[in-house]
C-alpha cells in the first residue's frame, strides 16, 4: 500500500475525520522513526474539522510506532471521551489532556499540537540561557521561540492559562526542565517544526559537549536567517506537504497505521 492509498473509513466516522486520523497515526509513527518518544508518555493532538470543538489524542498506553488511526480518543475541551462508531473506550492521559487543551482551546490557528520529552529537548530545557542560534536549525526558530517555567508535572487545570500566555503568537515552546511543544496549522507543518526543533536541540548539546568556545552569528544574521525561514505562505506550506509525503514513505513497511 502506498501513501496515496485512501481506506473507506469505517461507518460513522466522516472522511475529514478519518484523514485526521490517518495522519495523525502516521506522525505518532513518524516521531517514533526518529527517536522522538518517550515509552507511552507523551502526547500529539490534532483537532477535529468541524464547530463541535473536538480533537484526537493518544489512547494511554499504545506505543508511537504501533499507531494507527482507530487507536486515537476523541474528546471535547474538558477530557470527556466522544463515543465514535466501532471505537471501543479509550485512555487519556490527563497530563497531554491538560497541555493540549490549553493550546487548541486558545489557539484555533494550530490543528496540531506535539509534545515530546527527548534527552536533547529535556537539556536545552534545564540549561537556562535555552536554545542558542548556533545552528541553521536553531535559526528558524530566532525570535519566534516561547519558554514556559516548570510547574510539576501538568494535571492542574489552572496552569493552562499560563501556558498559553508563554507561548503567546509562536509556534515553538520549551517548557522549562520539561521538553518541547509545538504546533502547526496543519500536520505536516507541526511535523516539521518538531523535527527542527529536536535537530537543534540535538546540535546544541552536541556542540556544547566537546567543551569547544561557540561560534555565535551575528544578531542579524541570525534574524536574516528566520525571515528566510518564514517565507511566503504558499511556499511554505508547498514545502511542508512536500516533506510531509517524502517522510510517509518511511513508515510505510510498519504496517497499516490507517486501520
């Protein structure tokens, strides 16, 4: 089966859900091709279309690269399960409950939120000046990156106001001794900022660890380089599909995600 194949959804569920579902399974699959989980703990949710003002979430307890579309809970801005034809009742964690909701709720612009707890994200987390434009991927992120103080672990409900006022008009957030959050209009564009947000974690860390002085650009360079990043909307988003379709046909052989 390849990436253009569609499966007929199951009955009940309408196909602008159930092609949220797929690809959402399939970047549940993806962060984990590349490394970026962490057991059954974390979270990715994307919003269901629709004014119902629901979205998909993880069941609590299947591993990323054992997802597939009929795996993901559907809930409403209170972490109360939908009921979807021939979906059985699911797990939620109530911690990815908490965090995401804070996002969907207030950021309608973001369809997709990811959250993830890398070794890389989790120590550019704790090292206080955060990420360093030491790198073209740190760049992208220059002046459009939010941090959020640690609070302990997510369930109270009264933290989600203040993470929505660090993370403000960005797209990328660090939570403090915590890991990374991102989000993205569509799937494929939450894709790629977790990707090069968790590269430039990666490269700082490893830069930093050889006890080498750094090399830092210049501040404009370093804005020069985000305004390129931010190009014209239509491109950008081309770009994103365009990567977004390369990466699917790296999950490909681990089986059906879109059942």
């Amino acid at each position: 089966m390849n990436v253009t194949t569609k499966i007929t959804p199951p009955t009940g569920i309408s196909e602008e859900e159930w092609q949220v579902r797929c690809d959402l399974a399939a970047l549940y699959r993806l962060v984990a091709h590349f490394r970026m989980t962490d057991f059954i703990y974390t979270h990715i949710s994307a919003r269901v279309p629709g004014p119902e003002h629901h979205f998909l979430i993880n069941d609590y307890g299947v591993m990323f690269h054992e997802m597939r579309a009929s795996d993901l809970v559907k809930i409403d801005i209170h972490g109360n399960r939908i009921d979807t034809p021939g979906i059985s009742a699911r797990r939620v964690n109530q911690a990815g409950f908490t965090i995401h909701s804070a996002i969907h709720m207030a950021r309608p612009d973001l369809a997709c939120v990811v959250h993830t707890h890398t070794a890389a994200g989790i120590a550019v987390a704790a090292q206080e000046q955060g990420l360093l434009p030491i790198s073209q991927h740190a760049m992208k992120f220059y002046g459009r990156l939010s941090y959020h103080g640690y609070e302990g672990i997510a369930l109270d409900l009264d933290e989600r106001e203040r993470i929505v006022h660090d993370l403000g008009q960005n797209k990328a957030m660090i939570l403090r001794n915590h890991g990374l959050l991102v989000g993205g209009r569509t799937i494929p564009e939450a894709f790629h900022e977790i990707y090069f947000l968790e590269r430039a974690c990666q490269a700082q860390i490893a830069a930093m660890s050889g006890g080498a002085k750094l090399v830092i650009p210049p501040r404009e360079v370093c804005e020069h380089t985000a305004a390129q990043f931010n190009m014209d909307e239509a491109n950008r988003m081309a770009h994103y599909e365009m990567a977004w379709t390369s990466a699917l046909r790296l999950i490909e052989g681990d089986g059906d995600y879109r059942s």
